[in-house]
C-alpha cells in the first residue's frame, strides 16, 4: 500500500469519525437557512419633462412681440420641455439576500403615461387641411394623449443596518421595460363646432413605440419589524431621484434629444411568504 492510500485510510478511521458531530450539526444549520420573502401591492407616481416633439400642424408663434398683434393671429408659442406624468400599479415579490439586506424584486406593473401639448395662450392654431391657396385651422384648447402599457419591473434595495429596526431606511435602484398595449387622445376644441374634426387630427398625431423604459435612483423607509412566530407585513414608502426616461421618442409630444431628470415616489404594502427572518440574518427564528 502506497504512502497515499495509507494516509487516506488513517484520515478516515481517525479524523473522520471526530468531525462526524459537527457535520450533522452543520446539515441541520443549514436546513434552517431561511430568506426573507415578501409580495408586494405597490403603487406610485413620477414627473419629468423632457424636449417637447412638435407636430408640423401647429402654427406658432416665434416671438413675445407676436402678442400684441390682434386676436385671430394671437395664437401663442410653445415650450421647449414638455411633462411626463406617471402612475403606475402593481404586483412584485421580493426576495432578500446576503443576511436578509439586499433585496431583489420583480413583478408585473400595469403604468400609465400621461403627456399633453398645450401653448401659453388659451388656445392655439392647428392645420387640418391645405389645398392649394387655402389653408384650414382649427383652434384647441389642448391634446391630451394617453398611452397604457404593461411591464417588468426589476429593483435592488440596500438596508445599510445589520440589523432590523421598526422604522428602518434603505437605498434603491430600479428600472422598468415596458410594452406599449393601448393609447388614446383627448382633443379639448375651443368651440364644440369643431369636434367633426376629432379623427382627422388623431390620425396626424404620431404613434408611440413598441417599448420603452425608465430608471431611478432613490431611499425609502421600511414601517414593521420581525417578531418570533408572528405574520408582521411590512409598509414602504420611497422618494424616487434621479427619474429618467431612456427612451426618449417612445410618447406622442415627447422628444428624443434633451430631458431634465424628474423624480417620483412609490409605496407598497408586503406580505410574508413562508418563514421569514430578520434583517441581518438568514436562520429562521420561526421554525
């Protein structure tokens, strides 16, 4: 028998029935390695403003001195920036790493945007025909457009403390895909006499894109803390900046080259799933 094997064959018979005792008691730690795991109800809101996409059908005005001229060619100007309002809704779970700190969730979000085109003055011209020497305007109050959509949120939070407190603070980032499923527009005319004009203006109006996605940073504050064999749920609520649009031709009225950062806010209410533990541990106290 070769040195080797008779090494081997001492470990066994001496050293591994020593180490026997501490195996078990290894397996059965590990057996109650618990993570949190929580499904979240959210909601939440966001604004941001980005360059303003004109239609060719606006006529505008360049310029203040325009103001004094009489009221048919009073028309007004546009903005350069234009908002983007958002609310959203939906449902994530949450699954926590690294002693229950780091948390990672994804989920189904339905979300709608909201932009409007409306210029300085309480209504503005808009082109709906032109044939030959003969020009066709129409005046609006606004366009309000609408689109719906449907998506994947994906976001990690940081709990900085090791351990859990009852009002607890953490740091995020998030992003969300989004898929574009429904749009529609809101023509406000100024006289109802032009309303025959609805759908003639909706088909000049450019389509949204197929997708379209966002990304934030942010800090939050966690409301409810762990207690031994007990179903505690948890409330959040976070404030969300910077808020960005990377798609930036993805809304009708909504540019592709220029945005100023916006911000935004998210609550949610979570529920456990299973054995929980606290935050800055990962064995299970409740089992």
């Amino acid at each position: 028998m070769t040195t080797l094997k008779k090494s081997l064959l001492l470990f066994v018979i001496t050293v591994l029935p020593a180490l026997l005792p501490d195996l078990k008691i290894v397996a059965q730690e590990q057996q109650t390695l618990k993570h949190n795991l929580k499904l979240a109800f959210e909601f939440g809101a966001s604004y941001m403003e980005t360059e303003l996409a004109k239609p060719e059908q606006i006529r505008e005005n360049r310029s203040a001195g325009y103001y004094y001229l009489d009221e048919y060619y009073n028309y007004g100007f546009f903005w350069e920036y234009n908002p983007i309002n958002k609310m959203y809704f939906g449902v994530k779970p949450e699954f926590f790493i690294f002693n229950n700190r780091i948390g990672i969730a994804s989920g189904l979000r339905y979300t709608m945007i909201t932009t409007k085109l409306n210029s300085d003055r309480d209504n503005f011209l808009w082109k709906v025909n032109e044939d030959g020497l003969n020009t066709d305007y129409v005046r609006i109050i606004d366009i309000v457009h609408k689109s719906h959509l449907f998506g994947l949120p994906l976001e990690i939070r940081y709990f900085p403390n090791n351990r859990e407190l009852p009002f607890q603070h953490y740091f995020k980032i998030g992003t969300s895909f989004n898929f574009h499923i429904h749009s529609n527009n809101k023509v406000n005319f100024a006289n109802k006499t032009m309303e025959k004009y609805d759908d003639l203006i909706n088909s000049q109006l450019s389509e949204n894109n197929l997708f379209s996605s966002f990304v934030f940073g942010g800090i939050g504050f966690k409301i409810g803390k762990y207690k031994e064999g007990k179903w505690i749920p948890w409330g959040n609520i976070e404030f969300h900046f910077p808020y960005l649009l990377l798609t930036k031709d993805s809304f009708t009225f909504v540019g592709k080259n220029d945005y100023f950062p916006g911000f935004g806010f998210q609550t949610s209410f979570q529920i456990p799933i299973g054995q929980n533990a606290p935050i800055g541990s990962i064995k299970s106290l409740n089992h």
